[in-house]
C-alpha cells in the first residue's frame, strides 16, 4: 500500500467539526502509511493551526457555496482531483459535491458515508444508512472508517503545533505573569455563559491568587462580549484577544495554565493543543465529548442528550459551582 496518494475532503465550516475529524484524517494516513491532502473551508484557517501535523502534506481551500457558485466550486475541486492524480479520495460528510468532482477527474476510489444521493458518486459499497446520520460528526466518521476496515488507534483529537513561529506577530500576548484563558463566546448565542457569570469567576479566581492575566477568547464579531467584561469589572487583568487570529488565539490558550469556556471551537481546539480544559454545558449533550480532554461542568439538574437552544439554561451553571469543580480539579 506504498506510494498512494490521498485526498480527505471535510465541508464543515466550524473549526470544533473539523478538530473532531482529526482522529480519522490521521488513521486514513496511517492505513496507508502516506502524508495525505485535505481539502476544507478557508474559514477553518487549517493551513496555520495543522501546519505542524506530520501526518498531512497540502492542504487546499474550497468553500462550498450554493446556486450557481455550487458549479463554479466543483469546477475548482476538479481541476485539482486532476492534477494531483489522486488514488483516493475520502469524503468525511455526505455532500455531493467532491463526489461528483472525484469521478469527473476519474479518481478511482472515491469513498464517502453515502447518505441520500451521494451514493450514486462513490466507488465503496458500504454505506452508513439514514438513522445513522442522527449521529454525530464524529461518531459517523469512526463508522464510516470501520466499514472500511480501517483501524483507528486514537479516538481523542490532538494538534501538535510549534508555538515559536506565532510570537513575531503576537508580541503583546507574551506578557509575564501567569494565564488562564476564559472562552467567553460561541458560533450559537445559547451555548453561552453570561458576561457577569465570567466577572464573578475572575474575581474569586483573583482572591485565590490563581493568575495574574486573563485571555478573553472570542471572535472579532463577538467582541463586544470581551468589551463588556472589561468594561463591567473595572479590572486591568484582562486581555483582549478578539482582535486575533486563530494563530493569535493558539499563542494564547498555549500560555495558560488552564481554559474554562463555552461549548465552541475554541473549547476543542484547547483541548486538543493539551491545555487544561474545562467546558461550560447546560445546552448540548455532554455524551458528544466521550472523544476528548475537555472537563464539562453541568448544572446539578443536567440531564445528557437533551437539546436546548434556549440560552437562559445556562444560568443553571453557577458561578461558584465553576469554581469549586475547577479548584477539585487542580487540587488547588
């Protein structure tokens, strides 16, 4: 099985989603003992966060788009199935779109889980079936791998990364002192703790003497979040990273002592960068993290697998339940 070249293509825009497939990217590697090439969304910024994973060699950007963009984009998909004269290319959800683009380049095995049409596209024979997409992302893909009968050796996400190459541009994060890194926002507003919840925690942190500095982890559309924060808790030892980039972001989370912070890509991406990590969930099924480092912290009346997207359920976290469970934790 030496000298194949492999393709994964994943068309989630999330990078939690992403994170979460890093486990079966790196066993289609080590099934056939190459470097593969992944193809995912800009927005995921995975050409700096994967840079340093050994088991990937290109990765390539293609966004997805609907109407007549959804041509335009199996076009560019095509063009480089062609060029790269792909023995395999592995598809980690059930669009149609590299399916179709993989056999109009004449790739010969292209593999995908197969539900609904996309089927009609792929070379392998064995699919997942309609109940199965009631999974989650990660679960559908160890599926997927294991009708393949690929082995995958490690379930948990890990990213190796060297931190060196993100300093020259995010001088102002290497402030002395120690660091934990509060995640205050996420992609949806329910999942998201409140700005006073945070408040409350830095300072009973601060009476502890837990840190010196704390990373505020959000996006440039949520920073009036970390605005807020700052501006309510009349505190100087907050730092806002909102203005960052991920690699910005990755710095930050690396030089902390610990992550507490909503259930978003940021949550997963400490997590995988092996930084302490506790998870904020009252809304989403904690069963999902089965796969991971993360530490979730319920409310006392959770109950698992239950869906609420209504954002007032994650005031049943209180604040000094937080606290206790992270002080338990580290044995402080």
């Amino acid at each position: 099985m030496m000298n194949k070249k492999i393709c994964i293509v994943y068309t989630h825009h999330k990078l939690g989603d992403l994170i979460w497939q890093l486990p079966y990217i790196k066993a289609i590697s080590e099934n056939y003992n190459e470097k593969v090439d992944l193809i995912v969304r800009e927005k995921t910024q995975a050409k700096n966060i994967f840079k340093d994973l050994k088991y990937l060699n290109h990765i390539h950007y293609n966004n997805f788009r609907k109407g007549l963009a959804y041509w335009i984009d199996v076009l560019k998909l095509t063009k480089i199935f062609i060029k790269k004269k792909y023995d395999y290319v592995y598809i980690l959800d059930k669009v149609n779109k590299p399916a179709i683009a993989a056999r109009l380049a004449g790739i010969k095995n292209v593999i995908g889980p197969g539900i609904g049409n996309q089927k009609k596209w792929l070379t392998n024979n064995n699919f997942l079936n309609n109940e199965d997409w009631k999974m989650n992302y990660s679960d559908q893909s160890k599926k997927l791998l294991n009708l393949q009968s690929i082995k995958i050796k490690d379930y948990f996400p890990k990213i190796e990364i060297n931190t060196s190459r993100l300093e020259k541009d995010n001088l102002d994060l290497l402030i002395q002192g120690k660091k934990i890194a509060f995640g205050i926002d996420s992609f949806e507003d329910y999942k998201m703790w409140y700005e006073e919840n945070f408040i409350e925690l830095a300072n009973l942190f601060h009476k502890k003497k837990i840190f010196d500095f704390i990373y505020l982890i959000c996006g440039p559309d949520k920073s009036y979040v970390a605005e807020n924060i700052i501006k309510n808790s009349k505190q100087n030892y907050f730092i806002d990273c909102s203005k960052k980039d991920l690699q910005g972001i990755i710095l930050a989370i690396k030089n902390s002592s610990f992550y507490v912070g909503n259930n978003s890509g940021p949550l997963n991406l400490s997590a995988a960068l092996n930084v302490k990590t506790f998870g904020l969930i009252a809304n989403d099924p904690v069963s999902e993290l089965k796969n991971s480092n993360i530490n979730p912290i319920t409310p006392k009346e959770y109950v698992d697998n239950v869906w609420n997207r209504n954002r007032e359920g994650m005031k049943k976290i209180k604040t000094i339940d937080v606290y206790n469970y992270i002080l338990e934790d580290l044995k402080i």
